[in-house]
C-alpha cells in the first residue's frame, strides 16, 4: 500500500504563504477603503471637488487592480515553490 502526503513548510516557506495571504488581505482592504474615502467626495456640490474626487478614485483602483493580479501570480507562485516536499511512503501488507 502507498500513502502520499507532504512534509510541513520550513520556515521561509511559512513566510511566503503568510505574506501571500497578507498581501491578498492588504489589497482587498485597500480597495473596499477607496470606495469608502471618494465617494463621499464624488457627490460634492462642488464640481472641481467631485471631478477631483472622481479621477483619484479612478487613479487609485487602476493601481490596485494592475499590483493586485501581478503580486498575487508573483507571491502564488512562490509559496507553491515552497510547499514541503512530496513524500511517498510504503507500507508492507502482512501476508493473509
């Protein structure tokens, strides 16, 4: 009988995987807090305030949404590397 299973990460392994979800988590919070911060901006009775408002945001999402997918592959892709090894185990079966 074979069993395959995964040795635990080392310690820069741990480290990949915890900035990968770190960074996942930064991104999101960075994009929920511009929709927080402009759109009180953007209903502004003022128009040069509301335009303002309104090309920052759209600044500000276009460099998430262009860092988020690249560090997301990048970072992806490195903690993958840096799984545990593969380990394939056998085991005797008793004669019956």
């Amino acid at each position: 009988m074979t069993f395959v299973a995964r040795a635990p990460r080392g310690a820069f392994g741990r480290f990949c995987k915890w900035l990968f979800i770190g960074f996942n988590l930064l991104m999101l919070t960075l994009a929920l807090a511009n929709c927080a911060v402009v759109f009180p901006y953007v209903g502004s009775e003022d128009p040069d305030v509301a335009m303002g408002a309104g090309m920052f945001g759209a600044l500000l999402a276009f460099g998430i949404w262009s860092i988020w997918p690249i560090g997301a592959l990048v970072l992806g892709i490195l903690a993958l590397v840096t799984r545990g090894r593969r380990l394939t185990m056998e085991q005797v079966l008793p004669p019956s």
